[in-house]
C-alpha cells in the first residue's frame, strides 16, 4: 500500500489533469474544500470509499491512485499538459489513457503476444508532400496492401499494424485526432467517433503519418489535431495530409478509377461520380477533389468554387450512403474486444469487468452471452 502522500498527490494530479478546483471536487463529492486539500498534501489519510468517488469523478481506476510503479507516459503527461479545458474536451482524453490502459492490463492478463511495432521513418528525412506520397507506398508495400481501397483502417492499424487505436466520442468537436505513446512506447491513436466514417477515415490516416514521421525521440511527446485554419497549419500537419490522401486514395488506383468514369460518360465527370468515387475509397468529396488537384486533374479553383456551394454529407446522402454514421461511444478494435472476451471465458475477468472494458451495460452482456449459448451462456450465469 502507498503511503498517504503518494496517493495525495496522485489525487492531485487527476484532478489538475481535468482542471477542476478542489472546491469544484468538494461540491461534487460532498467533501470540504479544507478535507480535499489535506488529502492532497498527504495529512490525511483517504478512506476506501472516499478514493472510490475520486477515481469515479476522475475518471481513473482505483490502480491509478494504488499502484506501486509510475503509471503515466511522458506522452499522456504532455496531452493533459497541453489540453486547454476550455478549448479541448480533456474528458475523452481522459477515457483515451483509460482505453489504452485497459488494452495493457488485458494483454498482461490472457499473456498475449505483442503486436510488431510500426517503423520509424523520422531520421530518413522525410518533409515534402512527395516525400509523403513515398512513404504511402513504402508502407502500401510493406503491408501488402496493392491499391485496394482500405475498407477497415482502424482494425488494420490496430491489429496489423500495431498501434493501439480507438474511437472516442469528442464533446463540441474540440479535437479530431490525438496521436501519443503508452508507458511502453508503442504509440496510440485516437480519433473522434462523432465525426461521419469518411472523416474518420482520413484522420485515422493522418494520425497515422505523424505516427511513422513525427513521434520519435527528441519530437513532441504527443499531437494534438484540432481544426485550424489551413494558413495556420504546420509543415508537419501539411505531411500528414499529403500521407493520408496517397495512402487512402493511392495514385494508380484513383487515376484507373477516373479513366473508368470518364470512359464511361464521354469524358464527363458529375456529382455523383464524384460521390461514388469518394466513398470507394472511403473518403470525403474535399479530400477526392484535393487529390485530384495534385494529380493535376482537377485546377485548385474548381475545386475551391465547387465546394463553397456543395455539401458532400447531402450529396452522399441523397444518393442512398449512410453517411450519419457517427457514434457517440467509444468504437473498439476487434482485437481489444477478442482480448476482453478471451479473459472472460477464461474466468480471469468478472463479467462486470468485461461489461466495463466493452463499455456496454452488464445486464444487455448477460443477454447476449445466454442467446449466444454454450460455453459463454455458462460463463455469463456464473459471472
């Protein structure tokens, strides 16, 4: 067990992370100010149920404020350093750290094998938006992917690739994609599930870029995405762009594709074959249009003019796409979930445990594994 000062100033870091005042916890909690304030400072010790509703308002296990070894990465410290509250949502950075802290624990618990983890491009140099278009294909290639569209990135980079990857609900649209490494240096993404899938796409691929080019020693610990105004945006977050339009829309295959269309229509191109084609590969309309500008196929001011009076999300829509695809909670890789139910039918995790880690409701669990019969009807009884 820690001592009490430890656990204070655990506290105090969780709280801080959030930004909240100790008066604001007090009037939470029910606690005096003057009570939160000598917990912090290690002068009074914390009662099981009082650490209990400070891990719920933090939103933080009870091993965060327990455990014997440093639990934060220099890259979390650095996202809840450089998270604004009043700019950014630090609540779904928080369910992040939670997310990748609980993928740790389920790896160590089932004593799964670790995933490879991706390259390291950041000493080859790499800077222009050509040099991103190489390094698409050098990673195309490396993974074996041809120039087939990319149906499922998020499982691929996770299960494949070897980055940890979630979808995190963001309040207000405050932060598209945050990129980070775990206490064990393998990096993580995470990117904002209230976004429509195509854009969830693109950023996912973006994240990505930084991942490869951008998150080596020495470089920022983590990266923030918000959304700025293009004049703003930095040499990095222009590579990163250029990466993620080669890698989901790579040249040969969006340059077939358009020889297709305009074959088929006496060299005309409309709406909705621009709709189509976007998402083939899975993409907006603007990030279609934007790659074929640097195919040189399409002048910049078309593209500008054009989606000044359009909107993708209605287009897509009125040509019968599920584009409202958006969720508001976390989206899990396959392999995060297989972990979790592989712990569970193996009696190492309760099934409120495993509700928790799947983020869904313990009782609808209990439904599921009896409708699903067998082995797991027997586990979901006797959890």
């Amino acid at each position: 067990m820690l001592d009490d000062a430890t656990i204070g100033a655990r506290l105090q870091t969780a709280r801080k992370e959030l930004g909240l005042t100790q008066g604001e916890v007090g009037q939470q909690i029910g606690m005096a100010t003057s009570t939160i304030s000598e917990i912090e400072a290690g002068k009074r010790s914390v009662s099981g149920t009082e650490l209990y509703q400070f891990a719920r308002l933090y939103h933080r296990p009870l091993a965060f404020f327990l455990e014997a070894e440093p639990v934060e990465s220099p890259g979390f410290a650095y996202l809840f350093r450089e998270a604004d509250p009043s700019i950014l949502d630090r609540d779904s950075i928080v369910l992040f750290h939670q997310l990748v802290r609980d993928y740790d624990l389920l790896e160590e618990v089932v004593e799964a094998a670790r995933l490879p983890l991706p390259p390291d491009y950041s000493q080859f140099g790499f800077r222009t938006e050509q040099d991103a278009e190489t390094l698409a294909d050098m990673e195309r290639g490396r993974l074996g992917l041809g120039d087939a569209p990319l149906k499922d990135l998020l499982n691929l980079l996770d299960g494949t690739v070897g980055v940890k990857t979630f979808l995190v609900p963001v309040e207000h649209q405050s932060w598209s994609g945050l990129v980070t490494r775990d206490k064990d240096g393998r990096p993580c993404i995470a990117v904002n599930a209230k976004e429509e899938s195509y854009r969830r796409s693109f950023t996912l691929a973006h994240e990505y870029g930084h991942v490869l080019a951008h998150l080596a020693e020495g470089m920022p610990a983590a990266r923030i995405d918000r959304v700025i105004n293009i004049v703003q945006r930095s040499a990095d977050e222009g590579f990163a762009n250029a990466f993620a339009a080669a890698f989901l829309m790579p040249r040969r295959a969006v340059l077939s594709q358009l020889e297709r269309v305009l074959g088929t229509n006496n060299g005309k191109f409309s709406d909705a074959d621009l709709v189509h084609l976007a998402m083939q590969f899975g993409v907006s309309g603007q990030a279609l249009s934007s790659r074929l500008i640097t195919l040189r196929k399409l002048p910049r001011h078309v593209h500008e003019d054009y989606w000044n009076h359009r909107s993708f999300g209605h287009l897509a829509k009125a040509l019968g796409y599920d584009v409202e695809d958006w969720s508001s909670k976390p989206i899990l890789p396959a392999r995060f979930r297989y972990l979790a139910l592989k712990a569970f039918e193996e009696s190492r995790i309760s099934l409120a445990k495993l509700a928790e880690l799947l983020q869904v409701n313990s009782y609808d669990l209990r439904e599921r594994l009896e409708l699903a019969g067998g082995v797991w009807a027997e586990a979901g009884a006797a959890g």
